[in-house]
C-alpha cells in the first residue's frame, strides 16, 4: 500500500539559464513563510519552523498548478 501526498501548493525558486524549478509543498501557502537574510532566501514551515528550502532566490509560492 502507498501513501499518495496531496500537493497543495508549489515552491518556484531560481534554476540554472533562467528557468524556474520546483518543489511540492503538502500544505496551502498560507502555511509557510518566506524569509531573507544576507546569504540566501528561506522557506519554513510556520507551525513546525522547519525549513523547507535555502538557497538562490527570488522564490514564490504558487497554489495552482504550474504549465510545463
């Protein structure tokens, strides 16, 4: 038996020549705050304060479903 993840919102964040990736994120955006300190951009969670992404941005939360 697997357990399917319902992907309730995405994470856009930089990529290599110009183009956006992705990650998955399992709750509605509302959940996470975007933070910037002097090195990188962050993602965290705000009920748990894990951090969900670190590095390049500019990054977005997205709650529709992105065209490839």
């Amino acid at each position: 038996m697997t357990t399917e993840t319902v992907v309730k919102a995405w994470l856009l964040y930089p990529g290599w020549l110009g183009y956006s990736e992705t990650i998955e994120l399992p709750d509605e955006p509302g959940a996470y705050s975007i933070e910037e300190d002097a090195e990188s951009w962050v993602l965290r969670h705000n009920d748990t304060g894990v951090e969900q992404y670190r590095g390049l941005g500019p990054i977005r939360i997205v709650d529709e479903p992105i065209p490839f």
